[in-house]
C-alpha cells in the first residue's frame, strides 16, 4: 500500500477531531493486516470509488464510541449507544472521510464515497480488501479509534 494515500486519512482524522472539541490525536501504532478487520464493538465503513478504491473503517470499542459522541453532543452523558450516538458517530465518519477525500482531489485524485455503513458487534469479521491493509491505532484522550484504510489508486 502506498503510503502517500494513507496519509490523507490521518490527517483528516487529526484536522476534524479538534475542531469538533477533542483534544489532537496521538498515533500510537501501525500494523500490516490481511483481508478482514475484526469488529471492536462499534465499526463505521465508507467506500471509495473512481480513481481511488477500497474501504476506511473507523472501529473502535462501545466506550469509545458513546465518549466520541458525548463529546459531539456537547457533552451531553451518553449512557447507551442508541440512535443518537449512531447517527453521531456516522457523522463523525463522514467528516473525516470527506475531509480525506479532499486531501485527495489536492493530490490530483478524483474520489466519491459512500454512505457510511455503521455495525455494532464485537469479534466479527468484516472484508475490507482482497491482500493487505493498513491499521492506524489513535489516541483520542485515552481512548482507542482504529483507523483501518485499504485503498489504491486505479
């Protein structure tokens, strides 16, 4: 996977989390995976068409996920992950992923993505690519959010 289309994504995620009142994210780890993302509880998918292809999760834990979406709510306690936290954490996704694909058309790419697709489990087996892809582990205030990016260049 090529590097420079894996930077976009990072970089939306660390331009839009502040602006909506987290504290800057802190990359903690990269890692090499094949084929299937594993479910951590709260997992968002959005697809890329035209000259990029391939899929970005955002995964992360049903904590995490009720966190990000207090945070979004104005602090507003989030105690269960109902339909309000959902449709705030898919919009989270598409803010950055749009802010990505924006990253992208500055690179000369021309990008359309999907509507994001949230699931809730733990442990399932979701097929983001056909080899290998890319997980970016980050920090949002102590919190775990796995970005997932299987993408390439037509």
């Amino acid at each position: 996977m090529d590097a420079k289309l894996v930077n976009p994504f990072v970089s939306a995620v660390e331009s839009v989390l502040p602006q909506m009142g987290f504290p800057a994210p802190k990359r903690t780890s990269l890692s090499l995976r094949q084929k299937n993302v594993t479910g951590l509880g709260v997992s968002v998918i959005v697809g890329f068409t035209k000259q990029l292809r391939g899929n970005v999760v955002y995964n992360m834990d049903e904590e995490t996920a009720k966190y990000i979406a207090s945070t979004m709510m104005m602090g507003m306690p989030v105690a269960e992950f109902d339909a309000m936290a959902q449709s705030a954490i898919s919009e989270m996704s598409n803010m950055i992923t749009a802010t990505a694909a924006t990253n992208l058309a500055g690179m000369e790419l021309e990008v359309d993505i999907s509507t994001p697709s949230l699931s809730i489990g733990e442990g399932f087996q979701l097929k983001i690519s056909d080899g290998p892809y890319l997980t970016v582990a980050l920090d949002v205030a102590g919190h775990l959010l796995e970005l997932d990016i299987a993408v390439e260049q037509k």
